[in-house]
C-alpha cells in the first residue's frame, strides 16, 4: 500500500525539531502532529485523517541498492504496524546502519515498541481489553 508521503524539507526539520522522537537500535522514529490534516481530510476519499510517512536513510547505511533495501524493511515494518497507529501526525523514519541485516519483523517489533513509548497507540485497544474483562466480571 502507497503511503502518503512527506515531500516538504521543512517538515522534516520540523520533526526533527519539535517532535518527540525515540531511539532504537534500527530505527530513529521522530513524530509530530500534522497541521495541514483537516485539509488532506477533505482530499481523502473516505474522508478519514491519515498519518504522513516520511522515511530517511543516510549513505551511512551503504550505497544505493542497501539504501532501497533498508526502505522497504522500513516499510514493510510500518505496514504492520500501522493500522493501530493515532492518525493525523507527521511520521519520520530514519534508518541506522544496524538495520542492514535484519527482517521486517524485528522493524516492525521495534516500530511497534517505538510507538508505544511515544503514546502513538489508539485508546481502542485498551477499552476493549476493559470491557472484556469487566463483562466477564458481571457474570
């Protein structure tokens, strides 16, 4: 699936700036929220707020072939994370150089971790483990 993207510099140095960002071993994760969303809102045909993804990988990770090859890692990650993600943010992925040798899926354990200590995560998760709980409690 196409993401939409980040294509404005200036926001990148916004992210990198003013967002709250998190570390990992693979990945630098910056994110900021997205003050153009009501407009991509109106543009979005379902009419939902997304999330822009911009990702970056530096010639320290390695020529081009293991650049292309640490995006797709990259995205692939995100994808299977992003259907729980808050929507209406600016997202900034950057790529270390450890993550030349590794798959999607420890990316996307550690996006997943990443976003979790960013408070990325919907409430909806957590309401339905409550729920659950508290109707089986009733019984």
């Amino acid at each position: 699936m196409k993401y939409p993207a980040i294509k404005e510099h200036h926001l990148y140095n916004k992210a990198y700036r003013a967002g709250k960002h998190f570390f990992g071993r693979y990945v630098c994760v910056y994110v900021l929220r997205d003050l153009h969303a009501k407009r991509l809102r109106k543009e979005h045909p379902q009419k939902i707020y997304v999330n822009r993804l911009g990702l970056s990988v530096t010639k320290k990770v390695g020529g081009a072939v293991k650049r292309s090859r640490a995006k797709r890692i990259i995205r692939a990650g995100y994808s299977c994370v992003q259907k729980d993600l808050k929507t209406g943010f600016l997202i900034v992925i950057s790529a270390r150089p450890e993550i030349l040798g590794q798959k999607s899926t420890a990316v996307a354990k550690e996006l997943r971790y990443a976003f979790s200590k960013l408070d990325m995560f919907e409430e909806k998760e957590m309401e339905r483990k409550n729920i659950g709980s508290a109707q089986g409690k009733d019984k």
